[in-house]
C-alpha cells in the first residue's frame, strides 16, 4: 500500500506540475497573441533566452529583441535550481517535456511499437544538444538576433503563431521541424530532450555537480529493470549508473520500483552501495 502511495503521489504532483506550467505558458500566449498590447510573449518566459542574451548583455548591455528582463530572473532561478535537484526543470516544468510524455502515452494507449535506439547510437547521438547550443550561441553573436526562435519547436508550438498568426510560407521550416519532433516523439520517447534541446544540454552541464540525485542500492534491488523500461530518458538504471547527468528527476524510476529502498533520490551523503561494489 505505501508502494502503491507513493507511485499515486509521484504521478498526480508530476501531472498537475507539467499541466499547470504548459496551461499558463498557452494562456500568456493567447493572451500576448490576441491583446492590443504586448502583455508578455513566449520569448519572456523562457529561461534560454537570456543565455542567448549573454554576450550582448555583457558587450552591448542591452538585450537581444525581444527578450526581456525576466528571461534573466528565470534564467538565474533555473541555474540555480540545476545545481540543487538537477534536471527537474526537464521532468516536472518544461512545456515541451510534458508534450512528449503526453505522446508517449498516446504511443501506449494506442499500442504503437516503440522505436528503440542502440545503445551505443544513443549515446553519440545524445552529444548532439551540445552542438545545438554550441551553434545557437554562435549564430546569435554573429548575428545580434534570436537567430533560433523561428526554429524552435517550442517556441514554434507553444507561441501559438499558427492559431493566431500563421506564417506558413515565410516560417515552413520552423513548422517542419516541429512537425518532425512531435512525430518522431510518439515513437521515441522524449527525442527532442534527449538528442537536441540545447537547453537540455546546457542543464546537463550543470546538474553533473547537483548534489541531489536518484541513487540505487544494489544490495536491495532485485534487477528487474524495470527502472529502464520506464525511463523517459532511456537511461541505464539498473546497472548503478541512476546518478546523470541526463537523469531529469520525473521520479518515475522511484516510485515504479516493486523493491522498497532500492533507488531513492538522495543527497550525496548517501551511501551508494552499487558504487561500493563496482
């Protein structure tokens, strides 16, 4: 009954966290898109903007179009978040993590194979969000623009430009690239987050010295692994290897465990067995 407790409580403050940042990030958006002033676009409250803006803050300081003072704010609180429970901003916050969770599920419910990646591909493949941010960063100083936005899938999706304004012709390879990652996250769980959000890989950088991670005990686990199999980062649980820096928090690892104590989210005082024993 605790097991069964603890998973119900793991899903619902997931559910309701995901579901109330991706409602309000709509709403700023129908109201910024339909309002006769600017009220707040989707550029202000995403965090990866003011990172963009670094360079021409520190060179110019001012702001790249478009972006605003709160970018900032939400770029320092995501920083430090990063640092203190690692990647939760990518399992609990960000709008675009939800959507691909919520296609998984779709996946599921309609019975859709999962496409799954080889291991050793997966692992290249996961160094590409850091050639995203490296040539996003590169692009905006050479250019002094948000360069990505029009790319963005997240911007893209969550702007609501192709409600309110659509710009198919001008914008297509913004909606392709959208349409490309919503379609291929139905048969890959979360790929946008695992192989290309350079968001992601900046936090990954972060989270590698969080003290704060899901740790296994190898003397209590029953290696049944299904911390793999419900994963949505894919990650290798099971063979010790929970502390990452591409883990995003969501907890699921945790709270599907059939093996009380067996991994736990845990400050670095922690006594971590399975690294005793490897």
């Amino acid at each position: 009954m605790a097991k069964g407790r603890k998973k119900d409580w793991v899903w619902i403050a997931r559910g309701l966290s995901q579901f109330g940042f991706a409602a309000y990030i709509l709403f700023a958006a129908a109201r910024n898109a339909t309002s006769a002033v600017e009220t707040g676009s989707t550029h202000s409250l995403c965090p990866f903007g003011a990172v963009e803006s670094l360079w021409s803050l520190v060179v110019g300081g001012k702001y790249l179009p478009k972006i605003h003072s709160s970018s900032v704010v939400l770029s320092v609180g995501l920083l430090v978040g990063a640092l203190i429970v690692g990647g939760a901003l990518c399992g609990w916050i960000c709008p675009l993590g939800a959507l691909g969770d919520l296609l998984a599920w779709v996946r599921r419910k309609l019975r859709i194979k999962e496409l799954t990646v080889p291991p050793s591909l997966d692992a290249v493949l996961r160094y590409g969000r850091y050639l995203v941010l490296a040539g996003i960063l590169y692009a905006t100083v050479t250019t002094a623009t948000l360069w990505f936005a029009s790319y963005d899938p997240y911007y893209v999706i969550f702007r609501l430009g192709w409600i309110f304004e659509p710009d198919l012709a001008t914008n297509w390879p913004g909606y392709l690239i959208a349409l490309g990652v919503i379609g291929t996250s139905v048969v890959i769980p979360r790929v946008w987050c695992r192989y290309l959000c350079p968001l992601g890989g900046l936090l990954s950088l972060v989270q590698r010295i969080s003290p704060f991670k899901v740790r296994r005990d190898a003397v209590v686990c029953i290696n049944c692994e299904r911390c793999d199999r419900v994963c949505p980062a894919r990650l290798d649980i099971s063979t010790g290897r929970a502390v990452t820096h591409d883990c995003t928090m969501c907890l699921r690892c945790v709270s599907d465990c059939p093996a009380p104590g067996a991994l736990d989210a845990t400050l670095r005082g922690y006594e971590d067995k399975s690294a005793k024993e490897a």
